[in-house]
C-alpha cells in the first residue's frame, strides 16, 4: 500500500523535475521578452535525440551529451537572433507564432535526419534500480533529481551573484530603466533564449533514458512545462520549480490511482482550475499586466 | 484605419465572383473536393479573426469546438437518429455553453489568460475524444451520416436535377459550402460595423479608454468569444456530413494551431486577409506532396518567414504596399490631377 504511494511518488517527483526545469526555460524567456515560447519543448526534443545521434558517430556519453547541450544553445541564441530579433516591432502574439513557427520547423528537420522512431539513451549508471522501502527507484531518476537540483542552484546563484544575472532580472523588472543603466537589452533577451534552451537540453538528456526519446516528444513535454510555469505563476522562478514537481506528482497519482488514459489530461485540468480560482498561479505577484 | 477598412471595400461581391470561377476554371473533382474543405475552414477562420482580430484575444483550442461540432453532428445523427440540422443546432448550443462558462471568468482578467484556457479546454476534449471510444469511436474515427433536409439528402455520391442541369453532389456540395462561406464573411461584416464591433474595435485599441467611456469590455469579449466558438462548431457540424467521416486529429492541438496561423498569415482583423490565409495553409500540403518528408520543415520555415517578414499579415502587408506606391490622388482623380 505505502510501497505503491512511494512508487508513484518517485515516478512523479522524477518527470515533476524534468517539467521543473523546461518551465524554469518558459520563465526566462517570458521574464525577458514577455514572449511564450513554444519551441522550448524542441530543445528537449533534441537534448535526447541530439545525444543519441553523437553517441551513435561514436563519442562517449557525457561528451555526446554536452555537444548536445551545445547544439541546443547554439539553436536557441540563433532562434532569437534570426527570428525573434528581427521581427521584434511585431505584436507578441505575432512573435509567438514565429516560435510556433520556429518548433514546426526544428520538428521538421528532426525528422527528416532522425526518423521517426522511438529510441532510448542507456541508464547513466550500470545499476539500473535501487530499492527504497519496497518501493522500486530507477538510478536515473536520482541523476534527475540531482542534476535538476543543481541546475536550479547554479540558476539562483547566477541571478544573485553575477552581474549578468542582475541585468536579466533587472531587464524583466523595467526594460527602460534597465537600458537606461546600460543593460543592452536584446544582449539579455538573447541569453534568455540560450539559457532556456540549454535547460530544455538538459532535461531531454537526463529524461530520455526513462521516457524515450523521438522527433516529436517536444509538444506534450514542451505544453507541460508551460502549464507548470503557468501553474507556479508565469514569471516567478520558484513558481515553475513548485509548479513542475506539483504537476509531475498530481500526474503520477492520476495514472496510479485512477486512470492512466488520463494522466496527459491532469495539466490541462490543472490550468483551468488554477485560471478559475488563482490566475496569477501559485506565486505570481509580480505580474500584473501593465496598461 | 486598418480595422475598419474592409467594410468599405468591394470584398463581398469579388468574393462571389471568385467562389463562382474556381468550378469553371477547375472542372475537377479533385479540386473541387480540396475547394469545399477550404472555404468550411475558411467560414471556421472568419469566425476566430473576430476573436483575434478584433477582441485582441486568442484562442488556442478552436479545433476542439470545430471537433465537438462535428463529432456532435456525427453522434447525435449516427447513434441516436437525429436529423442533421437538429443535432447541428444542438452541438452549436452545447458548444456555445461551454464557451460561456470557461469564458466568463477568464475574460474578466487582463492579459492572455484566455489563450491559455482554451489550450488546456481543447486539449482535454481532444483526450475525452480520444478515450470514450464507445460514443466517439475512439482513435479509429467515426462515419457521419451525409447531411440532409426534410427527406432531401446532400451526397457527393449522387447526382441532382435542378432546372434540367445535372449537376454532382460534389458541385452541389461546393455550392453549399461557397453559400456558407459567403453567409459567415456577411455575419461578420455586419457583426463589425455593429454597436458591438465598435466597442470592440475600441477595447482593441485601448480596454482603459473604453472603458471610461462606459463600454463592458469584459461583455463584448465573452459574446465574441462565443460566437467565434459557435461559427467553429457549425462549420466543424458541415464538414463532417461532407467528408463523411472524422477522426480525433480534427480535435488536437495541432489543427488549433493552423487555424490560428491562418489568421495571423492573411492579417488579424481583415475577413478577406483570413480567407487568403486560410486558403494558403490549406494548399501547403498540395503543393509540397512531392516532398511529403520536408513538408513539416517546409510549413515550420514558411510561417516563421511570412511572420518575421510581414508581422502583420499577407493582405494588410500588400494593400500597405500598394497604397505607398499608388498613393490616393493618382488612384481617383482629385482636383489636382
């Protein structure tokens, strides 16, 4: 009886971290640009295939991994670059449809190098599960765990401590009095489009040995992270963290307890309740719409 | 300015002159075929620019008010025996009641709440639609029994007598949905020059000063809200009885999207602009079905271009430029010559 709870539990905790971090990318970029953007499930996406594909040329894991890493970055700065940037009198939802755009299009090409297939990266660790009070734990999911909590400890310490940090809060705060300091603001829009992408990666690196990986897993995993950012309050970094765990739970106990034909309905009942009873999500003060 | 452009001009009568050439110019089946799916998508996309266009809000679940029309016609004519134009009336209601009661609350809130509303409600009725296979027929789809009225029966499978013509159910059906197209653009055009669309021209414009001059904001938003959302079902209630048979995909995230690009392709705000879009998105797929694999690529490449390139639509992006490079006094001869 507790043994299952436990097991749902990690499950939950486990993809809650995966969606802790690709909301935490929709928080930046939203802070930043006040743009939602929907190409951030795409990095996920090629944070899993792009490993897979380097390990297949050859190259070790953890190296396949961080040129995977590197290619997402890469990707994003130019998506911002390219896109973003040069389109940037347009409306917002103008510019969200280029990044629904710009995720058609990677999805695209993802599928004409990659196929269509299902593939699954090799558990980082020999041992594939532990045993925790009955309860069965995959060693991946410790990675997850781990990897995400010192993702979003490196992530509050860059924000605190560094300048560049600074100017990418200050920037979300007031974009005016920020370029007034010497904030170069599209500099700080385009490091929040990298940093996004480079966390969506690194979920899909660490997830994909758990969840599979193939060409279109970007929608689902990419619209669930913008509903536990939605959930933490769009905008506030604790939000998307407490938001992605709280989803990744709820969704774990769904498919365990009640159905598991509708565990990919609990975000989106989720939304709508919070949209009913708390729009500004769990932790969202801050943004209050401007007139 | 931009918005209130499109009541003044010809549009309407150069609407019916092209819907009556395309039979004439392409005496297909096959085109006519692709010509009736696009203008019911393009009567669905008229709708949703008034929500978009002119309340400034979008919805990212339209296809599932498409799809719960449709599979609202399928089920109640197929499972339970009802005549077309009742389950049609009634699919309407039901989705407009839904709109209602998501609408209400979030419309009352600034921002793009309403977007993310309508993505989550869409999702979950693409899942419901997906999973309660013994009334929808689950992922495999379901037939639609062909649209009738007292006893008269459109088909594209037969044939008709008017006048001493023969003419195909596929003409017939083209003519339909050229009427419907027709009838949508004429709704919405009325529905714009209203006291309704004025005051929503101005919430688009600044919500603060329509207010203080006493406009409900909030009001104007829901009643467009579900209309566009009823336009969606009626049109999803037509295609059904046209292709006969509809599956899940109708429904998904995906196919919100498109409609939504449609819009914002041809010009948020402009009837006609949307029509182009529509249109366009839905010849995509023609064009590129020899490069069928890149044709995601292709789709995801174009719409970013046309996005970054004329943000504010292909139609509203051209008449700009045609009036910069024949500006108003060489077009009528005014008093300077």
């Amino acid at each position: 009886m507790f043994a299952e709870f436990l097991q749902y539990l990690f499950a939950g905790v486990t993809t809650g971290a995966i969606y802790a971090l690709v909301a935490l990318g929709f928080t930046l970029v939203y802070n930043a640009s006040h743009v939602i953007n929907f190409a951030q499930g795409e990095f996920i996406m090629i944070g899993g295939m792009a490993t897979l594909a380097f390990m297949a040329m050859g190259l070790p894991m953890p190296l396949a991994i961080a040129m995977a890493i590197l290619l997402a970055a890469v990707l994003g700065a130019l998506l911002h670059r390219l896109a973003i940037a040069t389109a940037r009198q347009a409306d917002v939802v103008t510019l969200i449809i280029i990044t629904i755009g710009a995720a058609i299009f990677l999805r695209g090409i993802a599928q004409v190098i990659w196929g269509k297939e299902y593939h699954a990266l090799p558990s980082f660790s020999e041992r594939a599960s532990i045993e925790v009070m009955g309860a069965v734990m995959y060693t991946q999911s410790l990675w997850v765990l781990g990897i995400a909590t010192v993702l979003v400890l490196v992530l509050a310490l860059f924000f605190k401590r560094t300048l560049l940090g600074k100017a990418i809060l200050a920037t979300c705060m007031n974009k005016q009095a920020a370029r007034l300091m010497g904030v170069r603001i599209q500099f700080v829009v385009m490091l929040a489009f990298t940093l996004a992408a480079i966390l969506g990666a690194v979920a899909g690196a660490v997830a994909a040995p758990i969840t599979l990986t193939s060409y279109d897993i970007g929608i689902m995993l990419g619209l669930k992270g913008f509903v536990a950012a939605a959930i933490g309050g769009l905008g506030s970094g604790v939000g998307a963290v407490v938001g992605g765990l709280l989803l990744g739970i709820a969704e774990a106990m769904t498919a365990g307890y009640i159905s598991s034909d509708y565990k990919d309905a609990v975000a989106f009942l989720l939304i709508l309740v919070i949209l009913l009873f708390m729009p500004r999500g769990l932790f969202g003060s801050r943004v209050a719409e401007r007139v | 300015m931009r918005l209130s452009m499109p009541s003044k001009m010809p549009g309407l009568p150069v609407l019916v002159l092209v819907l009556l050439l395309v039979p004439i110019i392409l005496n297909d089946e096959f085109y006519l075929d692709i010509a009736t799916q696009m203008a019911l998508i393009a009567a669905t996309v008229v709708g949703l620019n008034l929500l978009v266009g002119y309340a400034g809000q979008v919805s990212l679940g339209h296809a599932a008010f498409f799809a719960m029309g449709a599979y609202g016609s399928a089920i109640l004519t197929g499972t339970y025996g009802w005549t077309p134009v009742p389950a049609l009336l009634c699919a309407a209601l039901l989705v407009a009641t839904l709109a209602w009661l998501v609408g209400r609350p979030i419309l009352r809130l600034k921002g793009h709440y309403l977007s993310m509303a309508t993505l989550g409600l869409g999702i979950i009725i693409a899942i419901v639609i997906n999973n309660e296979g013994w009334l929808t027929g689950g992922p495999d789809g379901i037939p639609v029994q062909p649209l009738s009225l007292m006893g008269f029966e459109l088909s594209i499978f037969d044939e008709y007598h008017l006048f001493g013509l023969v003419i195909s159910g596929t003409h017939a059906w083209y003519a339909l949905a050229g009427v419907l197209l027709v009838l949508a653009v004429w709704i919405a055009q009325n529905l714009i020059d209203s006291p309704i669309g004025r005051a929503l021209r101005a919430v688009h414009g600044s919500e603060v000063a329509a207010r203080t001059v006493g406009v409900d904001t909030s009001h104007y938003k829901l009643l467009i809200f579900v209309i566009s959302a009823v336009y969606a079902s009626v049109m999803g209630s037509f295609f059904a009885h046209y292709t006969g048979f509809i599956t899940p995909q109708l429904a998904t995230f995906e196919h919100s999207i498109e409609l939504i690009t449609m819009v914002v392709l041809g010009g948020m705000g402009s009837t006609y602009g949307v029509i182009i879009g529509a249109v366009l998105l839905l010849l995509l797929p023609q064009l590129l079905t020899d490069f069928h694999e890149y044709e995601m690529m292709m789709f995801g490449l174009i719409l970013m271009l046309t996005m970054i390139f004329m943000p504010k639509g292909l139609l509203p992006t051209l008449s700009a430029l045609v009036k910069r490079h024949w500006p108003a006094g060489v077009r009528s001869s005014g008093p300077e010559g």
